[in-house]
C-alpha cells in the first residue's frame, strides 16, 4: 500500500472538521459583534459549540468593543494547526501568514455567501421569524449598511447588494495577494 493511502482520507477528515469548526468560530465572531440575539436557536448553538476553548482563552485575550479577540486567536491557532499538517515542512512563519490568509478569506466569504442569500431569500421573501434569516441579516449588516447609505433603492430596486459584492471582490483581491507574497 501506498503512504499516502490512509494519510489522505485523514486530511480530508482533519481539513474538514478545522475549517467546519473555524467557521463556526467565524460566525460567532460576527454574531457577538453585531449583537445578534443570543436566544436565537442557531446563535445558542454556535455559542454552545465555542464555549469550552473560548472560555479558557477568554483571559488572556478578552473581547474588546464586542469583538471578542479569543476567538479569532482560536481561528489563527486552527489553521497553523491545518497549516502544519498540510506543509509538514513549514515555518511558523509560513504557517502564520497563510492561516491568516486563509481567516480572512474566510470571513470575506461568509459576507459574499451571507449577501448571496440574502438577495435570493429576498426573492422568496420566508418569514422573517425564521432564525437563520435572521441571522443571516444581521451577520451581513455591518457590508451592507454603509452600501445602503451610499446607494438608496431606485424604483423598488436595492443594488446596494451589488456594490457590496463587488467592493468584497476588490478587498479579497488587494488583500490576499500581497500576503500570499510574504509566504
């Protein structure tokens, strides 16, 4: 058998749950700093599912202005683990600026991805007592109210959505490159 034939299928398997749990740790990032509801059934899991690490990291690296700085020290120390296990001969360096890399993808997809729904939810129009609607609003507010602001509605029509999209394109577009440059 090949050395690669179970080590394969485990990094699927350990890429899997790191990145699943890293977005978990992303959400309630943007959850707590919005100030989404907390009795919210998707929020009071995400909350249940992070508590444990983020309660023993909460002293060292305690939340500021609602941006709780635990968390996102969990997401970076979660990808240099992936990092390593990906790279083996990685520096701490390497592994740093591409889990670093990889949050802030990350967090810029969760804002295309959010904004995607939420456009199409807008076409269904569900109910507005729906958690995860809910939560996708409010996950996706702190893109889409300036745009908001910028760009009224023109005859029934919110193209503010758009002008997010595209400014979150350019973002992840200056952004990225320059750090994949420092690896």
């Amino acid at each position: 058998m090949p050395a690669g034939y179970l080590s394969n299928p485990l990094m699927l398997i350990a890429s899997s749950l790191i990145g699943a749990y890293v977005f978990i740790l992303i959400l309630r990032v943007l959850l707590q700093y919005t100030g989404a509801d907390s009795r919210n059934p998707v929020s009071s899991f995400i909350i249940k599912a992070t508590q444990a690490p983020l309660k023993a990291l909460k002293p060292i690296f305690p939340t500021i202005k609602n941006f709780n700085l635990a968390a996102v020290v969990l997401m970076v120390a979660l990808q240099m683990a992936l990092g390593f296990l990906l790279h083996s001969n990685a520096s701490v360096w390497t592994a740093f600026i591409w889990s670093l890399t990889e949050v802030i993808s990350n967090v810029l997809n969760v804002f295309i991805y959010g904004i995607f729904a939420t456009v199409i939810l807008s076409w269904i129009n569900p109910s507005t007592y729906n958690p995860v609607v809910a939560l996708l609003y409010k996950i996706t507010e702190p893109v889409m109210k300036p745009c908001q602001r910028m760009i009224p509605p023109m005859g029934g029509f919110d193209l503010s959505p758009m002008v997010a999209l595209l400014g979150l394109q350019v973002l992840k577009m200056l952004l990225l490159p320059p750090l994949f440059a420092l690896i």
